[in-house]
C-alpha cells in the first residue's frame, strides 16, 4: 500500500503560474527589468513566472530583494549585474522580473 495519492499533487493543474514577492514600498512604482535604462540600480520585487522558471533564477543568485545593475541591453534581451556576476537574462524572463528602482546618492 502506497502513502501516497498522487492525485493530490495536481499543484501545477491548479495552479499553472507561480510567484514570489514582497510588499512594495510606499511610494514606489514598480517596473519591468525589461524596460529599465542601462547603469540603473533596481531591486527585484516580485518574480512572476512557473516553478522552473524561478527555480532557475534561484540558482542564478536571483532572488526577491536582490539588488542588480542594469549592464546591457540584447534586443530583448538584458545583462544585469548582481554580487559581483554577470547574468544575461531573455526578454521574456526579464519582463517578468517586477523591480523597484533604487534611488542613488547623485539622483537624491
């Protein structure tokens, strides 16, 4: 006799999109990473996407409240900075990535 009924992990059935977030600041407009200028410092807010999708972020030392750097635009396409690593992310992906721009000490 199994312990498991695997009918009961229908999460991905149910519920096909998953996301990670954190409260957003007062004050604060969100944006996608896709549509940030080059050099902006922005900090990731929510990650909209499947499981593998953010898993793979994850992994990529991506993760909601990571500051990055905008480094270069790739068509669609983005390059971010982020620790010390360079990662290039597809357009798809980086108009799901919600940011918060930070502001830097010359914009104050």
């Amino acid at each position: 006799m199994s312990l498991f009924k695997w009918e009961s992990f229908a999460f991905t059935a149910e519920f096909p999109m998953a996301s990670m977030s954190i409260s957003e600041e007062p004050g604060g407009e969100l944006i996608s990473l896709a549509y940030l200028p080059v050099g902006r410092r922005a900090r990731i807010e929510e990650m909209a996407g499947g499981r593998q999708m953010i898993r793979r972020l994850l992994s990529l030392g991506l993760r909601v409240g990571s500051e990055v750097e905008v480094v270069q635009h790739r068509g669609r396409g983005v390059v971010v900075a982020s620790h010390g690593i360079r990662v290039a992310l597809g357009g798809g992906v980086a108009e799901m990535l919600l940011m918060l721009p930070i502001e830097s000490a010359s914009e104050e």
